[in-house]
C-alpha cells in the first residue's frame, strides 16, 4: 500500500493544504504535513475535488467498439477528472438483463481507471413495449439503480408509470430522454429563426417540456424518484423548478455543451453540432447556467457519445448524433460558471460529484475531501489555458465540438481509491 502526499492544494478552491493519502483513504488534511518515505505532489495553485462523477456516459461496449470501449471510455473519464461513469443501456446487445449489465461491470473493474456503474434499460430492446429485467439487474452483482432508455423516450404513458413504482421498492430511479417522438419525426436541428432560414426540421421545445411536464406528475402520483436526461431549454428549467417546488423528488442534469454552445453553430453544416437535444438558442444557454447555479438543475452530465470517423464526416442529415465529452467536461464548467462568477470550486464539487453520486446511489463516490474518506481525488490547475487537440484524446472517438478551441483548465491528477490513474496530465 502505497502512501502518497498532495502539498499545498486548494481544497474545493478554499484554504491550501496538505492531504496525505495512505492506500485506499484519505488519512490526514492539514498543514505542514511531513512527507516520510511518501511520494510527494506539489500542488500549489492547483484546485483539490473529490472525484468527479458523470451520471451519462455511453461507453458503447459491446457491439461498437469501433467508437469506443470500456477501456478506452474509463481511460477518457480518468483524464477527464472521474473517477465513476454510469454507461448507457443502448448498446448491442442492450443492457437490459443481468447478464449483460453485468458484463459491462465486470469490464470496468477489469479497466483499473475509473468505476463503471452500468445502466439498466426501461424496456426490452429500449423497443418501449415491456419492461426489462429491473429486478434482477439490481438483484444482479452489478447493483443497478439507475434505469434509462436514453437514446429513445420511454413515450408509453404506462409504461412509464410501472417502471416509476417497480424501481421505488429498491429506491431506484428512471432516467427519462425527454422528446416526444412525433413531434420531432425528421428533425435535424432546434426549431427556430436558424432551423427555418436553413430549411433543417426543426426539434421544437415542447418535445422535452411535455414529456418532462407528464412524467413530473406521474413521478408525484408514484412517490417515485424520476430523473431527466440533458435538459435543454429554458421551458425545461421551468418545469422542474415548479415540480421542485412542491416537494416531489425529480432531479435534472445538463451537459456542459448546452452550457456553452448555441444553435448558430449549425450554420457551418458541420455534423459535430449534431447532437441530441439539439443545441438551442442563447437565451436558452443563459436560462440553463443559471438553473445549474441555483440548483434547480442538479448536475452536469457529459452525455458523451463517441462515434467513428465516417458517422460525422458526411452530410449533415445523414451524420450520427452526439459529441464526445469525458475529456473537456471540467474546461467547459469553469469557462461558463466558474470565470462567469455564477459557481465556485465548491459549486462544482457539489454539481460534478457529490449530487451525481447521491442520484445515482454511490456510497464510495462524491464524499468530503476529509480524513477517513475514500482517496477519489481529482486535482485541476485552472490557470492552464490552451486549444483542443482531440489527436491526444484517450476515447477511440474524435468527435468533439471543440477542436482548436481554447479552453481553460487542465486535471493535473486523478486518484481512483488512492491510486494514481493520472499523472501530470498523462495516464498512469
């Protein structure tokens, strides 16, 4: 067991000091802590978070590895920042039995770079019809706890009401991917001024906001725990304040390029904008980094969806949607709410690790940076600015909306369990 000294950190941004890590734990946090035979990183200026957690990652394994696998997805989250990822029910076969969410469980303690916490799917075949296996997945080694169809909208009314009280005896939750499928038959991109002078089909709001709106209520008439996948709009943000409001227990994440990126972008025809939710308008961007800052909106969540080369270089209607995010998720939260003053480090902390931890039931995951407390640590220097070069991205895919771009911030180190997974910025 090895013992290890982190010197002079910030912790969640505050006062520096000293955390010493000995195997597995945290085992002291003060000043002036002396090093002993442990290897010592210097921290100064650096900023200390517990690990991050992504409620929403798509690692594609199995059936397409060809744009990623649990490997190469754990490898990108360590690099990220995370120390934890809930992998996405719509692969090949789908997770929706025991033995296949087991499978992606088992890959990911085998990958040593970060836990993987399968999702299990809503529906057999996420066809929307029957309800999969929910109990034996969390029955399962594997544990489940958190249930999506994302990719498709669990869009039966009644299916969606007796997956919300099946997952309440375990206190379990359903992961909604809010969009009504008719009313978004063909849709390319948000409806609106942009959709209409380019003569895409437009994704009107009211798609998320009326299944959002439906599944609220059916949530409060279960006493059941719902959660709503990538927010997008500013209609979104309203409802689930108004069901906050009365007290019903609904939760809502954003993906950090909602937060930054708007449907303008879609004027250049490049298929990387492509993405599911669409990218909305400015006003919606500003109506979404204000709901994460009041807590309204609970947590950022990458949706990182990789794809191969030939999925996006081709013309914009035929490209696949999704970017990929694991990599840039804590660049793209610093530029947008912590140097707009809207989050402190502590506000991240709390929107990147200890509330996706707490929805997704993960006791280990998104705990005090304090003695005692597992050593899931993510060390970020957030004076380091510089462009993306997806060319050095450890995911299999390169699809991201942010090439060339610069962006601040840079993770420095991630510990899983007190192991170094990565080191100045290199994979261990």
């Amino acid at each position: 067991m090895s013992t290890i000294l982190i010197r002079g950190a910030k912790i969640l941004g505050g006062e520096a000091a000293d955390v010493l890590i000995d195997g597995e734990t945290i085992a002291r946090v003060g000043t002036g802590i002396e090093a002993g035979d442990a290897t010592v990183v210097e921290a100064a200026g650096q900023v200390l978070l517990p690990g991050l957690v992504d409620l929403h990652t798509h690692l594609r394994e199995p059936g397409r590895e060809d744009s990623e696998t649990v490997l190469t997805g754990t490898k990108a989250a360590a690099v990220g920042g995370f120390t934890a990822v809930h992998a996405m029910a719509n692969t090949f076969p789908v997770a929706d039995t025991a033995g296949v969410v087991e499978q992606v469980w088992r890959l990911g303690r085998e990958s040593g770079y970060c836990d993987v916490q399968p999702v299990g799917a809503v529906t057999v075949g996420l066809e929307g019809k029957n309800l999969a296996e929910l109990g034996a997945m969390h029955e399962s080694a594997a544990r489940v706890r958190v249930f999506s169809d994302d990719g498709k909208c669990v869009d039966d009314a009644v299916i969606m009401r007796r997956a919300l009280e099946y997952v309440k005896a375990f206190d379990g939750v359903v992961a909604q991917h809010a969009q009504e499928p008719r009313l978004t038959e063909g849709a390319q991109m948000n409806e609106g001024v942009v959709s209409a002078e380019l003569g895409l089909g437009g994704w009107p709001a009211v798609a998320e906001e009326s299944i959002i709106a439906r599944d609220v209520l059916l949530a409060a008439h279960v006493g059941s725990r719902v959660h709503i996948c990538h927010l997008s709009t500013a209609g979104s943000v309203e409802l689930v304040r108004w069901a906050k409001s009365k007290g019903w227990q609904v939760t809502a994440e954003v993906t950090p390029h909602h937060l930054l990126l708007t449907d303008e972008l879609v004027r250049s025809y490049n298929p990387v904008y492509k993405v599911n939710p669409p990218l909305r308008t400015e006003a919606d961007v500003t109506a979404l980094r204000e709901a994460l800052a009041d807590g309204t909106i609970d947590c950022v969540a990458t949706d990182h969806a990789p794809h191969p080369h030939e999925d996006k270089d081709c013309e914009w209607a035929a490209a696949a949607m999704g970017m990929v995010g694991l990599e840039t998720a804590l660049s793209v939260v610093q530029e947008t709410m912590v140097e707009t003053g809207l989050l402190d480090w502590a506000g991240v902390a709390d929107r990147m690790s200890f509330r996706p931890a707490l929805i997704g039931r993960l006791e280990s995951h998104g705990r005090p940076v304090s003695a005692g407390e597992p050593a899931n640590l993510t060390l970020v220097d957030p004076a380091y600015r510089g462009p993306v070069d997806p060319a050095g991205f450890a995911s299999r895919s390169r699809n991201t909306p942010y090439e060339g771009r610069e962006l601040p911030g840079r993770v420095t180190h991630t510990f899983l369990r007190g192991r170094a997974t990565v080191v100045d910025g290199i994979l261990a």
